[in-house]
C-alpha cells in the first residue's frame, strides 16, 4: 500500500486520501451489490426451479395413480417425491452458486497473477 499513499503539503494530501478513501468505500458499495444480485438471482432460480420440479412431479404421480394399480404404496411415493422436493430446495441452490464460482476461478486467477506482476 506504500505505492497509494500520497506525499507533499498537508492540505493535498488530506485531499488526496479523501479521494482513496471514496474509491475505497466504491468498491466496497459495489462489492455488495454484486453479492445482493447474486443471492437474488440465486433465490429467484432456485424458486423457479423447486416449482417446476414440483409440478412435474406431481402430474407425474397423478399420473400414475390414475393409470395403474400399483404395488408401491400412495403414502410412500409422496414420502419420496418430498424428500426429493426438498433435497432441490436446500441442496441445488448452493451447489450451483459453488459451480460458478469454480468456473469464474478459471479466469480470475490468471488475470490476478499478471496484475501482480505489474505492481
């Protein structure tokens, strides 16, 4: 950091580090946004997702029961349709989140070390 404090007079250099400080508090403002956009479009798909999973399963199994006389009973296969339900809802999300920030690594990294090679 010795390379962005500024030196001379007093007076310019409380105006220089105003000046640090503002892009400072920028970035950390846009820093926030981007994770706000990020759980929100995180929240929104997953949403979207769980409800059409869940019509599909559910006309599925409606389906079935209509059709045929099964051995498996009602009970267990809404046992397992919500429990598949509900693995989607807590479990996909994040694996998601997870895979695109692996993905985003890949470019991030190597552009980050050749910044450093230039400061």
């Amino acid at each position: 950091m010795a390379w962005s404090c500024p030196t001379g007079d007093a007076e310019p250099i409380a105006e220089k580090m105003n000046f640090i400080l503002s892009v400072y508090v920028l970035l950390a403002v846009g820093s926030s946004l981007c994770v706000l956009v990020r759980s929100s479009f995180v929240a929104i798909t997953g949403l979207q997702t769980a409800e059409k999973l869940f019509s599909n399963m559910l006309h599925s199994i409606l389906q079935l029961l209509c059709h045929s006389s099964t051995l498996t009973p009602t009970g267990r296969i809404l046992n397992r349709a919500s429990t598949d339900q509900s693995v989607l809802d807590l479990e996909m999300a994040n694996k998601l989140v997870t895979a695109v920030c692996i993905w985003y690594q890949q470019y991030y990294i190597p552009t980050a070390r050749e910044l450093a090679l230039f400061i």
